[in-house]
C-alpha cells in the first residue's frame, strides 16, 4: 500500500494514481461544477474574472480546457494556445490543423515503420543448444 501527503491539503491518504486525497478531490470537483455553471450564465467573462469569482486557479481552469473536460462556447472570450503553433483554441490542446497534421506524421511513421522478420531456425548447427564437456 503506498501511502502519501496530499498535494492541496498535506493529509496522509492511500495513493491511487491522483497525488490529492478524496477529500480533496471531491473539492475539485465542486469547483469545476461551479466553474462551469458560472461560465454557463457568463459566456463573456474573462479567464482572470472566472478566476477570481469563483475562487480557482487560472492554472486549473486551463488544464481542464486542455483535459476537454470545459468545452467553451464561440461567445466565450476564454481561450488557450495550441501547443503546437500558438493559435487561440477553445478545447483541448491543439487546434484542429495541428490534430490533423500530426494525425498525418503518425499514420507516416507507421507505414514506413519496418517489420522485423525472425530468423528462421536451419539445420545449420548454429542454432543448437551447445554442451560444454569438461
């Protein structure tokens, strides 16, 4: 059992994959709920008023548009930056050209990808079990 300090709060928990304790986590999810119901009656309001208002990181807020977890809508004046090329998104953490180019450069590497044939074992003798005598 691995047991750990909570990131938010310091307390001893069970860790299972998240570094914040359920108390904490439940926390969060509270916030995100309020999150998104503020920015529900107030498409217009900013990243910073969003912040403020409800009392929540700037930071958090963007990694839940980057986790699709908030989708805004085109009134929203919230945004984020594609990693890739910079350009002002609404979800995730690429724009769709970015999504479509890299999808290109993987499907790319996959077909040129070579496939490694396994020797086939002859009567040659070099593939035997060998003894050493003594």
């Amino acid at each position: 059992m691995d047991v750990r300090n909570c990131k938010s709060c310091g307390n001893l928990f069970n860790y299972a994959g998240r570094n914040i304790c359920p108390s904490c986590v439940r926390k969060l999810e509270d916030k995100f709920d309020q999150v998104k119901n503020y920015i529900r009656e107030n498409p217009n309001a900013s990243i910073a008023k969003v912040s403020d208002d409800n009392d929540i990181s700037v930071n958090q807020i963007r990694n839940w548009i980057k986790e699709e977890r908030l989708i805004l809508s085109k009134e929203s004046s919230i945004g984020i930056e594609c990693e890739r090329c910079g350009k002002a998104i609404r979800v995730g953490r690429f724009c769709n050209d970015c999504k479509k180019q890299v999808t290109q450069d993987l499907e790319g590497v996959k077909k040129k990808a070579v496939k490694v044939e396994p020797k086939k074992s002859g009567d040659d003798g070099k593939n035997r079990m060998r003894f050493i005598n003594r």
